[in-house]
C-alpha cells in the first residue's frame, strides 16, 4: 500500500526524434511538476486545467506550438510514468504536471512520440524534485487490562507508534495511537500473547505519511 509523491519543483524538456526510413517520430514537452495543492471547493475551475485524484494536469501551450490533438497523449505519457513510480515502483501521487512549451513536425509527429517524450520528460523531472515514498499510517485502539499498559505503550513505541492518549472502560485501559500499517502484521497474534489473550484491537486508516529514509532505503532495497 506504498505510494511515491514529490516534495519539491523541477522543470525537464525531451525531444523524442526517430528515423527508421519513411515516416519517423516526432514529439517534444517541456513540462514543470510540483506538489498538488488541495482543491479549493467553490473555487472556478480554469478549461485549460484537468483535475483528478491525485493529479492535475495544466496545458498553459500558447500559440499551438503542440497541436491540441496531441496535448491528451502528453497528459497519458505523464499519468502512464506516475504510474510506475521512481523511487520503488510504487504509483505516484498529489502532484501537478504544467506542459508550457514543445514544439511539432508536420509529418513525423504523432501521439506515440508525445506520450514517449511527456513520459520521459516527467521521469526526470520527478528525480531532481526531492521524491520520497509514503506509507499509510493507521488509527490504532488497544483495549487491555491495566497491568499489561506499560508492555503495550512500549511494543507500539518501538513500531515507530505515537501513543496519543489513554483511557478507561469498563475497567480495563484503552490505549489510543497512530501506527505505520507496515509495523501492524501479526500484531494481534503478538497483543493476545502479551496480554494472556485479554488484549484487543481495533485500526482504520488515518492518512499517507512520509516514510523515514532508513525504512525508506530497506524497501528500495527490497523492491530491487
């Protein structure tokens, strides 16, 4: 459940010329990325901007130096590289992709060569733009008997948990935290163990975090 996002600017320009005898290929982007900011809600939304999840795609070409039948094949190229990520694999996510400038042949351009030059474009934009991997961390509930507290608090602490509060019910001790769900399997097998079965929990999902670089390279390392 890994994601990739940017937290930082990078602008990058491919042309992708081909010549195999006969008609070649001819695309050439020059793209600017970075983070998405939240949508504003009732604010107006521009025709040259096509948002979706995740993703927001600005086509800011002037004076048709790329035709607009062949903007829709840069939007695929970029979407197509977010897709297969750039730190682990991982699909990428929250960013914005502005097309300013390229340029067309009159016959060698095609949709192939813009969704090749906009995917190359964005894959090296996105390494010079601080990359990093995120994770989904979870919104833990642990319920025990009071004597197991300390053995709880300290397990979810050392699975790089925030302990946020704690409470009573019905006279047991109910331990609330956000934990990393990469640290959470087999931990209700661990929980009944060192609670003498009388432990429970409940998670949802909370939000995307960054991922601490030291995790961060094991999971590049793994992915490899």
């Amino acid at each position: 459940a890994y994601k990739e996002t940017i937290t930082g600017t990078a602008e990058a320009e491919t042309k992708y010329i081909k010549q195999t005898g006969g008609k070649g290929q001819y695309g050439h982007v020059k793209i600017n990325i970075k983070p998405l900011e939240p949508e504003v809600e009732g604010a107006k939304k521009q025709k040259n901007i096509h948002r979706e999840e995740g993703f927001e795609f600005i086509d800011s070409i002037k004076g048709g130096v790329i035709p607009a039948e062949f903007i829709p094949a840069v939007e695929k190229g970029v979407k197509e590289a977010m897709d297969r990520g750039i730190v682990a694999g991982y699909k990428m996510t929250d960013i914005s992709c502005e097309l300013t400038f390229g340029s067309y042949h009159d016959v060698d351009s095609s949709e192939i060569a813009y969704k090749i030059a906009a995917s190359q474009s964005f894959q090296e934009a996105a390494k010079k733009a601080r990359p990093v991997i995120l994770e989904p961390v979870m919104k833990v509930e642990v319920v025990v008997p009071e004597k197991f507290m300390g053995d709880v608090t300290g397990y979810l602490s050392s699975k790089r948990g925030l302990i946020e509060g704690m409470d009573d019910r019905g006279g047991n001790k109910v331990v609330r935290a956000k934990v990393p769900l990469s640290e959470l399997f087999g931990y209700v097998t661990t929980l009944r163990s060192m609670t003498e079965g009388r432990g429970s929990m409940t998670m949802e999902f909370d939000h995307y975090e960054v991922v601490p670089s030291n995790v961060a390279q094991d999971i590049i390392a793994s992915r490899k």
